[in-house]
C-alpha cells in the first residue's frame, strides 16, 4: 500500500541517520513536505540531496539544547505555517553498563535525549496540530521499553516513559481530533549498531566487518524472523498511521520487531 500524504508538513526529529533519515524519504515520497534536523551538518546536506519533493525544512540542531530546540520548531512553523504530524523519533542507547555501573550523569543524559526533547517538542507544537484536521503525534519508543534489558537499563526506563506519555498524551489530546501513538522497533541496524561494532572491532583487533556480520548473525538468531531489521522496515507502520487510513487509532504501542516480543496482547 502507499500513501498519499501530499501537502502534510511532517517534523520529524533525528533525520540524519538510521530510522529518522528513512522516514524522513519515505514522507518526501509520499508528497509531505518534511522538516528535520540532526547535529552534524554533511548528514542532513545528503537528506536534502536526496528527499523528493520542494519546500522541506532540513537543519542543525542539538535537541538536548532547549535553545535549539526552540529555534529549530519556531523555524519550521515559520516555513510551514503550521504542522500536521510530529515524529518524535530521536533516541540513543548511550552507555552500555549494567545498573550498578550507570551514574546519575548517565541517567540524566539519557532523559535528556530520549524523552525531553519528545516532551519539550509535543508541548511547542501542540497548539499548532490543534489547527490541523489530520494531526498525529508518532512517538519512536523501543521494544525495550516493553522487555528491558539489563545493558541499558536507563535507555529501556526512558523508552517506557515514552510509551506511557503516548498513552497520557492521547487522553489529553483526543477532544482535540490530535491521535497520539507510538512505534516501538526491535533491533534495526542503524549507525548506533555500527558504531558499537567500530568500537569493539577496534579493541579486539578483529575487522570492522567482521564484528558487523558477528552481531548481526548473532542479534537475528533473538528475531522470529531471523534477521535484524532495516531502518525501512519501520517507515510503512509510521506512514499509515500518519494517514486518513488510521483516523480511528490512537492510545497504542505497536511494535514493529521480527516477532522478537511475540506479544500477542
Ligand atoms: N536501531 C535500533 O535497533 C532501534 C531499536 C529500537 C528503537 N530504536 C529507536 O529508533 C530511533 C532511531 O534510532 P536509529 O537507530 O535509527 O538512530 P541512529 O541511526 O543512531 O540516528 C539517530 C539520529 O539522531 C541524531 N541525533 C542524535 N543526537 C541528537 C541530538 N542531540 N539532537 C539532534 N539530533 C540528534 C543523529 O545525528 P547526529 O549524531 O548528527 O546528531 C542521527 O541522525 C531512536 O529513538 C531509537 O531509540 C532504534
């Protein structure tokens, strides 16, 4: 099935990479116009390369800063003239420890990046989904906030919290015709993957690609599927519910995993 999203101004958050960046085609695609940011200028410069479609919004910004956060949205909504879907799709495992390992910094730049800006963004740009007829907040929570896991448990605490200001932001924005969900991909091989193999290729000695085949092969034997998933795998889930064909969903957690939940509530 595609989607005809023409004319919807989409802001979606961490576009420069992985997931967000995806996304951020796969609206292009369907006639969106798109708004998006990440940090490091040369990744949205290859975003906007390659987006279809005119009139998109594709900057810099560090969302853990408030001030370029509020820059950024005023940004959009000055270019836009209002705004119909917000992705709130920026996360980071951070710092693979056990609990005992993990500092009240750790936690602290985990809520900063996996659930403030999510926070901060949905209250700036509310009143303008309220003028919209097709408004959506999509929320990219991760099965770990579902079955959390013991390597990063700040990451799995903060991707609940997501998943439950979905359900709050829901109840508080239904009179409103705004329908809130969220999107909780299991393991999706992204430049965070990657860089855990750099990391560890590059203490071991082992080649690069050869600890990228070793994770991937080992991660896919967790996935009904056997495989881990492409960032791609994701976008199909994301634009329907942007859709007039999800116009009576709302308040949910769909996962998006290979069958790695198996959850069938
Ligand atoms: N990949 C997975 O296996 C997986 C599984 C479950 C859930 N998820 C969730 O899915 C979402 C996307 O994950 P992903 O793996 O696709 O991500 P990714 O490939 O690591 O990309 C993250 C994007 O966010 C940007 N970013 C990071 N910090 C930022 C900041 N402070 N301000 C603005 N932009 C920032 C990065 O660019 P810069 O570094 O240039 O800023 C990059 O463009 C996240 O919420 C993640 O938690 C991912």
């Amino acid at each position: 099935m595609s989607f005809d999203l023409t004319g919807r101004k989409v802001l979606i958050t961490g576009a420069g990479d992985g997931i967000g960046r995806s996304l951020a085609l796969a609206f292009g695609e369907a006639g969106a116009r798109v708004a998006g940011c990440a940090r490091t200028e040369t990744r949205m410069q290859s975003l906007a390369d390659d987006i279809q479609g005119h009139g998109h919004v594709l900057q810099t910004a560090d969302l853990t800063r408030l001030k370029d956060l509020e820059a950024f949205q005023k940004e959009v909504l000055q270019q836009f003239g209002g705004l119909d879907v917000l992705v709130n799709n920026l996360g980071a495992v951070g710092k693979l420890a056990d609990f005992m390992e993990l500092s009240d910094a750790d936690w602290q730049a985990s809520f900063e990046v996996n659930l403030l800006p999510a926070v901060r963004l949905s209250r700036l740009c509310i009143p303008s989904l309220r003028q919209s007829k097709t408004a959506r907040i999509i929320n990219i929570t991760s099965i770990a906030g579902i079955q959390p896991s013991p390597v990063f448990p700040h990451y799995s605490a903060m991707k609940a919290g997501l998943c439950n200001l979905t359900s709050s932001l829901a109840q508080t924005l239904a009179g409103d015709g705004i329908l809130v969900n969220s999107v909780s991909p299991g393991p999706v091989w992204s430049r965070s993957w990657e860089n855990e193999a750099r990391a560890s290729a590059e203490k071991s000695g082992i080649p690069m690609e050869a600890v990228a085949q070793e994770i991937k092969t080992s991660t896919a034997q967790t996935v009904l599927l056997k495989r881990m998933g492409v960032p791609e795998d994701v976008t199909g889930l994301v634009l329907f519910l942007a859709s007039d064909h999800a116009s009576w969903v709302t308040a949910t957690n769909f996962t998006v995993d290979g069958g790695v939940t198996q959850n069938p509530y």
